[in-house]
C-alpha cells in the first residue's frame, strides 16, 4: 500500500481534496486497483465512531460503481471496528452520502476527538456540510 501513497495523493489533490494526514494513516485507506489506483476513501476512527474521508474516483473509472463500492467498503469496515455512527464532511457529495441514509448535522455534533484525531478538522473549511450515519 506504501508504493499507492504518491498516485493517492495526486489523485486527491487533482480532485481538490486534502491530502492532510493521509501519510499517517495510510492503513485505513481503501483502494479500489485495476492495475493502478482508480479510486480511494480514507476512514478515520476514534472510539466508537468513524469518519469517512477522501472519496475521489479517477475521471475515467467514473460511472462504473467504483465509489459505491468504496464506500460500501468502508462502512463495512466501520462496523467491523465497531464504530456506532460514521461522519463525514462534504462539500459537493450530500446528495451522494444521502444515499447510504447519511443525514445532516451541525458540525458540532461530530464527536470532539474524532474531529480532533482527523486531519479534516483543519482541512475542511467550515462550509462544509456535515454528516451523520448510525450504525
């Protein structure tokens, strides 16, 4: 997964995505591969809760299930950790998320040390839209 973590982060950063902490959490990045990284979601854990972060499928993959698979993926491994609600914070992807019953929430909802542990506390501008899935 070491030899993923530069093509992760052109990826992320082509798709204006941080790449903030990912180095440091690689472990808990999820690649879907065909070769090569086509696409990616980071999860970030803290007690009993998760953050998904980082979504990004490459252009040319799109439309083929890749991100629902992904994120599919880490909701599973979520509950394997025996996380009770996964966050998330979006600025393009609501409707996206909503699909999977993920609703809105203040950002102060999200629990104070998994904002804290997770890069996105910085790297999300306050704009963003926060949300919520029970688990």
């Amino acid at each position: 997964m070491a030899a993923d973590l530069p093509s992760i982060e052109k990826l992320l950063s082509e798709n204006g995505l941080p790449t903030d902490g990912v180095a440091e959490r690689l472990s808990t990045f999820f690649v879907a591969d065909a070769g090569s990284v086509g696409g990616v979601i980071g999860m970030e854990l803290s007690g009993a809760a998760a953050m998904l972060r980082s979504l990004v499928v490459l252009g040319e993959r799109r439309k083929q299930g890749l991100g629902n698979a992904l994120v599919d993926y880490a909701l599973a491994q979520s509950r394997k950790e025996r996380a009770t609600a996964t966050y998330l914070l979006t600025n393009t992807a609501a409707d996206f998320a909503a699909r999977w019953g993920f609703t809105q929430i203040p950002r102060g909802d999200i629990p104070a040390d998994l904002l804290q542990r997770s890069a996105l506390s910085y790297a999300c501008p306050d704009t963003s839209t926060c949300m919520k899935l029970g688990l």
